[in-house]
C-alpha cells in the first residue's frame, strides 16, 4: 500500500529472527536457505532490515556519510562507526549527482513527458532519493518539475526526519511504498538492491542438482542437502547453463520474480540497476566454486549465516546474466552492461575529478575527489556491474 512521506509506518512487535526460523523449521522439519534468508533479513518486526532503525545502529540523518566496510567481500575488511557496511551513496552525494543526470537524460529521450515516474526499489533511508532530487533540481530543472518519485522499500524505510528532508528537495510529493503496484513511465532503479533478496542455495554432485536446506540439531542450525526444492530452480540452472561438478552457489529466483514485476509495471523506459555480481559463467568459475554467500556484522564479513540470525546481513552476489536472459523474455531488451567505473565515467565522472585536481584542496574538494576515486575504484565500487535495460513500447 502506498502512503505519502510524512507517515509514519505501524511496527509489530515479534518473536526474534532466531525464534522465527526455529518454529518453521519445527512446522515443516527443513526450510530452503530462502525461506531462513527471508525470515533473517525480513521477518516484520524482527529482521535485519525490518527491525527498528536503532537495534542497526542507524544514523537518522539523510544527509549524513559514512566511512567504513562496503557490502562487498572483496573490499569489506575496513574499520568505520557502528553500522555493518556503507553502499556508494553513503560515501558522497556526487554518486546521486551522476544518477541523476543519466534520469535527465532518459527523461529526454522519452519526449520529457509532463509526468516522469523515478522508482527507486529498496530506497532504504533515502540517501540516494535526496542526491538524485538535488542535482536534478540544481542541474534539470525542468525534468525535476515533472519527476514524481517513488521511494519503495519493504524495510523500514526513512525516518520522520529523513522524510522531511526529501519533502524539501522534491516538487511532488515522494510516494513511499513496500511494493511496486503503480504502472510507471520513466525509470526504475537500484542500488545494493538484488544481493539482499533471499537465495536460494544449490551444488551439483554426481551430476545432479541438489538444494541445501535448513534444519535444527538441538538448538544449533545446521545445513542438509536434498532434492531442488521447486522446478524453478531446475529450469533456472538448465536456461542459463549447467555448473561443473562440485560447483555450490546461490540460485535467486527472487531477483527473476522482481525484474518480472518491473517489467510489468513499466509502460515504457529504463530499468537500472547496480549491484556487485557477475556473469553466471564467472559465478560458475573456479573463483566462486564455494558461492558468493557473505554476512556483515560491524565492517566484518564472515560466511555463517547462522551466526546473529536477524542482526547481521546476509547477501549473495548477483547473477546479472539471469537479469538479462529473463529480462528479455518480458520485453527489456538490454542496453548496456558496464563496471560502475566505466558507467560513471560514460556519464562525465572522469572531468569532474580532473576539474578538481585544479581547484584549492579545500576540505570538500579534497573528500569529493576522494569519493569520486572510491566510486571508480576497479577493486572497489568501481568493479560493481551497471545493468540498462529499457522498455521501448507503451505496451
Ligand atoms: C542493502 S540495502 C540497500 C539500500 C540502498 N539502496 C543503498 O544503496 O544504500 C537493500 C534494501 O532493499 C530493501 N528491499 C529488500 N527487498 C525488497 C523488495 N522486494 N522491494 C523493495 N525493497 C526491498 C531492504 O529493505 C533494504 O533497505
């Protein structure tokens, strides 16, 4: 259900993510690693992104940076305040900056039609909501007037002073929502969004696929394999391409359901999407023979999910092959798929940090160059993958 900013959502109070998953796994013996994945990170009242803002340690201001440990393995071992990892809108508001002229520009190439529907999936506290709107105000401000904005995001979203902060950057009133049921022209987009929905886990031994499940020994969790859970998973795996043998990794038919719905709901424009991922051939290849599974708690990263069930997060690298094989059978066809770097530096980033290199190194000019670097970066943020995909019919 849709509400405008300004209202606040009713919170249940619940069992613990911990106690949750127990009694499912009483009810039904074993439970797929996505349905623990959806009850950790999900359950109302109780998961990591359903809890109340301060149990993760969250700052209430919208325009506040932080430094610290991304959500990336590869670059999530550094030391920062009491948060569990930063995504690139945290570093700086010259990400949104740059959004925000790639919004302008499909805004254009749609005939700048007098109502632009911006959706941003999984907004969280609205960091990157507030970028976006700022620069276009400052830099498009005809596409700005004419941009509706919908926050959606199933977790608790922004707080009373995040959303006052947005209704001054916007000229209509931001929609906030938990789900996308509105048909939209323009654009939808995300950051840090797929890798959060609940995966599914599989391996292949003696040529078959096999699912690993949940289950209870006392009062421990503990893993199980058993035949695939649903013939999704089958078909997903044989579309795509079968892994080697001995190969486990994470199969997300969630994200498959999301760009389905996206595509529904998009009449005509773009889909955009950034996420750290790869190609299934590399998700599949000696580097990630393990999975990509990875759990965040304060800046660290372990591999067990089962520690801090509802206090740490849980994530799976994206399979972006998946994104663009079923985008294209519901009618998005794919424009690009580049590194965030690349994709930023398309967008003019690449001036922007050499404009600075001339300017006097004053405090922000030095932090912005630092952010733009950090956003660049081909081990860091900059080697997040960029996904285009555009619906062109009005259909
Ligand atoms: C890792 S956070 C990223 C937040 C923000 N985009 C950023 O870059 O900082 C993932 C967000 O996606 C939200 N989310 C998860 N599943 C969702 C869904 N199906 N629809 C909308 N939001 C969802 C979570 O509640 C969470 O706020």
């Amino acid at each position: 259900m849709a509400s405008q900013v300004g209202k606040r959502r009713p919170r249940m109070t619940a069992a613990t993510a911990f106690d949750l998953v127990r009694a499912a796994i009483a009810e039904k013996g074993r439970i797929t690693f996505a349905e623990f994945m959806e009850i950790a990170l999900y359950a109302p009242g109780a998961g990591y992104y359903t809890a109340a803002p301060h149990l993760r340690g969250e700052n209430s201001d919208p325009t506040a940076r932080h430094s610290g440990g991304s959500r990336n393995p590869e670059i999530a071992l550094q030391t920062g305040p009491p948060h569990d990892y930063y995504t690139a809108p945290h570093l700086h508001a010259v990400f949104g900056a740059y959004i925000a002229r790639h919004v302008a520009q499909v805004w254009r190439d749609l005939g700048e039609p007098q109502h632009f529907d911006v959706v941003e999936m999984g907004a969280g506290r609205g960091i990157l909501a507030w970028d976006i709107l700022r620069s276009l105000r400052e830099t498009a401000p005809r596409c700005w007037e004419r941009t509706r904005y919908r926050m959606i995001d199933r977790g608790a979203g922004p707080s009373a002073e995040q959303q006052e902060a947005l209704v001054a950057v916007a000229a209509h009133p931001i929609i906030t929502a938990q789900s996308l049921t509105e048909p939209v022209l323009g654009m939808v987009l995300s950051n840090e969004l797929l890798d959060a929905l609940p995966a599914h886990r599989v391996r292949v031994k003696n040529g078959k696929l096999q699912e690993l499940y949940v289950t209870a020994q006392g009062e421990r969790l503990c893993e199980v394999y058993g035949d695939p859970s649903c013939p999704e998973l089958t078909d997903y795996v044989e579309r795509l391409g079968r892994p080697p043998e001995g190969w486990q990794g994470e199969v997300c038919l969630a994200a498959v359901a999301w760009l389905e719905s996206v595509a529904r709901a998009l009449t005509k424009g773009t889909v955009l999407t950034i996420d750290y991922g790869a190609t299934w051939a590399e998700l599949c290849s000696a580097r990630w023979v393990e999975g990509t599974l990875a759990c965040y708690f304060r800046h660290r990263v372990s591999r067990d999910p089962f520690a801090r069930v509802g206090a740490q997060d849980i994530t799976a690298h994206v399979n972006f092959s998946a994104l663009v094989n079923y985008g294209e059978a519901v009618g998005l066809s794919t424009v690009s798929m580049q590194a965030q770097a690349e994709y930023l530096v398309g967008l003019g980033i690449g001036e922007e940090l050499a404009a600075l290199a001339h300017q006097p190194p004053t405090a922000e000019t030095q932090r912005a160059k630092r952010a733009i670097t950090d956003l660049i970066w081909p081990d860091g943020l900059g080697g997040f993958r960029v996904l285009v995909q555009e619906k062109c019919t009005g259909r």
